[in-house]
C-alpha cells in the first residue's frame, strides 16, 4: 500500500469512531445543538449575555443539584436548553423569579434534554437550579444554553 492510500484510511478511520468514543463534553454539545436547533425554529435566538458565553458546561454527581446566577431581562421570553453526557438518565431543570422564591418554570419530567420557556419577571438575576437527577456513573457531564426572543 502507498503512504496516500494508507493516510486516507487512518483519516477515515479517525471520522468513524463509534457514537461511545465521544467525550461527555462532546456529547453534550451534540445535545445542545440539536436543542437550540428546535428553539431557533420557534424564533428563539442565542443569548450569551445571560451567561457570560455560549454554553455554561459542568458536572453533578449522580442525586447532586447547583443553583446558577443568570441575568435576564424583563419580559424578554426565554428559552433554556439542557442536555447531558452518555451516562445520563435525567436532568431536571428549573427557573426561578428574581426573588428566588417563585418557580418560573419547571422540566422535571425523566428526559435527559430539559426545556424551560418562560417570561422573565424582572431585570437582573435570577437562579436556574439543574439536577442531576439519574446517572448511570458517580458523576454525569451537564451543560445548558439560554436563548431568547
């Protein structure tokens, strides 16, 4: 075999990796895109002020649960996207007023992509709590990302 013909199959080979060789970040990415897809189709746009960037990424241990400061905008309509890594089970995701009591929102339904729509109340922050609700490991790749519109 030629030096070419032998580059190209360690190139396809490369490009072949089975769906198991992703990395969770990897893979939660592919979650987040596809669910920012399906928001986009219903006008939603991305937006990373509210985070500080793109996409917020992390782990929880399996049962474990993090509240996040994010800031919004009031009446803006948003949408939250969540997804999670192979080993994921279910990802419950909820919203919070700015006051931190009333639940804006809430997707705590056994999925492993969380969505939240909701309306928020009042310029400034508000809390978003993520749990790691069912994982198959000690601890589960997680990320989200907020779009609106």
């Amino acid at each position: 075999m030629t030096r070419a013909t032998l580059g190209a199959l360690f190139a396809a080979a490369l490009f072949a990796l089975p769906a198991a060789a992703q990395t969770p970040r990897r893979a939660v990415l592919a979650e987040l895109d596809t669910a920012s897809r399906a928001a986009a189709s219903r006008g939603f746009v991305p937006d990373p002020r509210a985070i500080g960037r793109a996409s917020l990424m992390g782990e929880l241990p399996r049962g474990g649960s993090v509240r996040l400061e994010v800031n919004l905008r009031a009446g803006r309509r948003y949408s939250v996207v969540a997804g999670c890594g192979p080993a994921c089970e279910d990802l419950d995701l909820r919203a919070f007023a700015a006051g931190g009591d009333e639940v804006l929102a809430e997707d705590v339904e056994a999925d492993a992509r969380p969505v939240l729509t909701f309306v928020a109340d009042a310029t400034g922050p508000h809390l978003l709590s993520v749990t790691m609700a069912g994982c198959r490991t000690e601890f589960c790749a997680f990320g989200l990302r907020i779009l609106s519109r």
